[in-house]
C-alpha cells in the first residue's frame, strides 16, 4: 500500500517546473516531491537551497518520489532558473490592498489552472523560502501573480501545503478535462527570448512616458498583457507598436536614445533594469 506503480506521468500540454527559492527545511523539500508525484508532476528546480537533496530527512518525506529529487535542478538565481520559460508564476499569501491592487493582481489556483490548459511551453511555478516568501525583486520578475484562498485570519500555508494545493488544481483540471491530450487545440507559449523583449519594450515604453509613475505604470503594462498569455505572433505585434511609441515619444521630449539606440528593434538587456523593471 502506497507504493509507486510503474506506469507513465499524465500528459499535459505545457510543462510544469515548480521551482523552489531558498528552501531551508529538508522535510519541506521531501513533502514537495511527495505532492507533486501525487498529482503527477515531476519538473523540480531549487534555486540557492539551504539543505540537500541527499538530506536523510527529505528522503524520507519523498518516500517514492525520490526520483524527483535525483532530477533536480540546482541554481544560483532565479533568473536562470526561469530563463527558459515561457510563463513565469510567482506565489505569495500577502494579498495587499489600495494602491498595491494595480501591482499585485492575483489568480487563484483553478484560474491559473484553466489558463495554462492549452499553453505549450515551460510554465514556471515559483515558491518563495519558508517564513519568508518571494522578495519584491523576485515577485517583480514574474509574469502572472497567484495566491491561495486561505482565511485572512491566518493566510500563509506551509510551502508542501502551498505547492501541493497547486498542482492538485492542475491535475484536477487535467482529470476534468479528460486531457491526455491529443486533438485538444495547442496555444503556443512565448519564446523564453521573445517574453525577455516582451517586457523590455514595456518597461522602455513606460520609462519615456512623462510620468512620476512610470514603475507603477510599466508594472500593469505587464501583468495585464502576460496575464492573456499571447502567442509569439500577437507578442511580435505589440513590440512592434511599443518600440514605434517609444521612439516617437523619445523623439518628441528631446532624448537622443531615439536615435542612437533604439529605431525599430529592442536588444535584449544584459542587465536588469533599475526603477523602470517591469
């Protein structure tokens, strides 16, 4: 009883990666594993873990999830972690209001599940460490903001019980839907490349803008398009236009980056952008 059965993983068109930042209790990273396999997931990356994948403790919670553990994935930042992605989701259980709404608009879980049904492509699932959750910089660099609904008299769940509510709705969604998945119509997720200029042209676009807002306003530019999850082409369209009103909006106020840098295409940044990082 409770033996793992030696039969192939459920499909699915997207692939999830539930990726972990700075987890530090190794019987939390053996529940994880035990959660996932559960509900048939099996992409795990640790991005600066505080305990061992080999930790007696986190084998024991895995029990026959162990699998998960020798696959692992281990990086130094969340951005190479997420570097192949096509969507990005960070967790959190800090809901805040006024002002914060426009910058944290969450999904529930069944939401996240019904819009990454037909998505091909990585779609990375973040969870912050234990006690702490994801920084604003790490919340900043995903794409779509999801919480849990848990009583506002004690939000914050345990990161197994978080991560195990998610996959349960996405397996639930799957099961639903009787996904196994042929003749279901595929959308393809953005080129990892492409979401990187994506939100480049929008932070560039909002930081010519003559605003004392232009964070904030970069910020719902962003959640709002990555939450309709566009295709390449539809993304290929909306650069085109971002980077035409940036140049012309560079052009009008003086800026000589119009000129210089910029015309009709963005490079990607090798360096994150500062106050106007989306």
């Amino acid at each position: 009883m409770g033996d793992r059965l030696d039969v192939p993983l459920p499909d699915s068109i997207y692939e999830l990666d539930i990726v972990l930042v700075g987890i530090n209790h190794p019987g939390n990273l053996g529940a994880v594993c035990r959660a996932m396999l559960n509900h048939g997931f099996a992409k795990l990356s640790l991005v600066n873990p505080k305990c061992s994948i080999d930790d007696e403790e986190a084998r024991n919670r895995a029990k026959h999830s162990g699998r998960i553990l020798d696959d692992a994935m281990i990086y130094s930042s969340l951005k190479d972690a997420i570097s192949k992605a096509s969507l990005v989701v960070g967790t959190s259980g800090k809901r805040e209001v006024g002002s914060k709404v426009l910058k944290r608009h969450f999904v529930l879980p069944w939401e996240f599940a019904e819009r990454v049904r037909t998505l091909e492509g990585r779609v990375a699932l973040v969870f912050g460490e234990e006690g702490k959750g994801l920084s604003t910089e790490e919340l900043d660099m995903c794409d779509i903001l999801l919480t849990l609904p848990t009583w506002e008299g004690y939000p914050i769940a345990n990161l197994s019980q978080s991560v195990g509510h998610c996959v349960y709705e996405l397996h639930r969604d799957r099961v639903k839907n009787g996904l196994s998945v042929l003749g279901v119509q595929k959308n393809r997720g953005l080129k990892p490349k492409l979401r990187q200029i994506l939100k480049q042209s929008i932070s560039e676009f909002a930081g010519s803008l003559d605003s004392d807002i232009n964070e904030l306003i970069a910020d719902v530019y962003d959640r709002v398009i990555m939450r309709g999850i566009p295709i390449d082409s539809e993304a290929e369209r909306m650069i085109g236009s971002l980077v035409q009103a940036t140049t012309a909006l560079q052009k009008v106020s003086g800026d000589e980056d119009w000129q210089r840098e910029r015309r009709k295409r963005v490079t990607p940044s090798s360096k994150p952008k500062t106050s106007e990082s989306p």
